[in-house]
C-alpha cells in the first residue's frame, strides 16, 4: 500500500490521483483475521501541507462472538480521510523543518502521516488503525440481537432443559448461589435476640 507521490507533489494544489486497491493484507496486523482482500478506492489530493489521502475501502474479517465465542464472518467498511506531509522538498531534496509545516499540529508528530524521503506515502498503517477503529466492540453471530446468536439460544435451552431435570441443588432452585450455601449454616448458629 505503498504509492510514489514524487509527480503529484510536483503539481499544484487540487491535483489529484485516484487508485482502485485490491490488496491482501494477512500480515498487516497478527490481530486479525482477513477473509478477504481490501477492497476499495484511494484518492490522493495535492493540499497546502502534503497530500490528503481519502480511502473508502470494505474487508471482511473473522471475528469472535461475544456469547458464543464462536468465529463469525464480518464485513467491515474501513474509511479514513488523512492528511502526510513530506519529509523532504521534492524539488531539492532538502529535508524540511518542522516549523516549515503547514497543516495540522498534532499531523506533524504522527510518524504514520509521513512521506519519507523517497516520496513514497504509505498507507499501511493507517488502514490498519482504521480497521481497528472499524471493527464492533462485540461482535456476534446476530450482530443487531446479541441474544439472537443461535449458539447462545442453544445453550440457554439445554441448560432450561438441565435445570427442569432437577440438576439444580435444592439451594439454587431457592434462587442462592451454591458458592454462598455454606453461610447458611452458619446463619442458623447466631444467636437469636
Ligand atoms: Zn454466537
């Protein structure tokens, strides 16, 4: 994810360059689990201070259901809007000084927002960020009901079926927790005023 962005530095503000990108990405971050290539489209933009790079992509990615711990597919559209500055001057070659930037403060401290001296903008991380970003915070088989998960419904079945079979201790079908049951022993031994 990788682009030379030399010519288009080159060019003059409202210069633009659009990619259609269909790129696999397994070893983009061990946290994740693609089950797709990312798929969408980059525009590069020639701005004041560097080059903003719009990306609208879409992957798909195993995760984990948060009842059922189950792997489900999900689809996750990843979108960002970023803006690199250059580390040199493209015509000279100079590397420029921070006081020389012209966009936002905190984007001349972030190390992924770079293009390095080789004008080559790299994307890599900043798409990996955003899937992050992307990504639910639960995830689950039954995305809009969590208690839709089919796995879940399964298990909270046979577990009704378990307890209508008389598993349960007397103490838990009394609504105690069996951990607690011992207390209650103890409960009797007070003495009573
Ligand atoms: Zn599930």
């Amino acid at each position: 994810m990788e682009f030379n962005v030399a010519q288009l530095m080159k060019e003059a503000i409202g210069a633009r360059r659009e990619f259609a990108l269909d790129d696999e990405i397994t070893h983009l971050d061990a946290g994740l689990t693609p089950l797709s290539h990312l798929i969408g489209t980059l525009e590069l933009l020639r701005i004041h201070s560097g080059i903003l790079a719009t990306g609208a992509f879409h992957i798909t990615l195993e995760l984990q259901c948060g009842r059922c711990l189950e792997p489900v597919t999900f689809p996750v559209p990843v979108h960002f809007a970023e803006s690199f500055r250059p580390l040199t001057d493209v015509e000279t070659g100079r590397f420029l000084l921070p006081e020389e930037f012209e966009g936002q403060v905190e984007d001349l401290t972030d190390e992924a927002l770079l293009i390095d001296a080789q004008h080559i903008l790299d994307i890599s991380e900043v798409v990996r960020q955003n899937i992050w970003l992307s990504i639910p915070i639960v995830a689950g088989c039954a995305p809009i009901d969590q208690d839709a998960c089919p796995h879940y419904r399964k298990l909270l079945s046979e577990f009704t079926l378990a307890n209508e079979d008389g598993v349960r201790s007397p103490s838990e079908a009394a609504g105690i927790d069996p951990r607690w049951e011992a207390l209650l022993a103890l409960q009797d031994e007070l003495p009573s005023n």
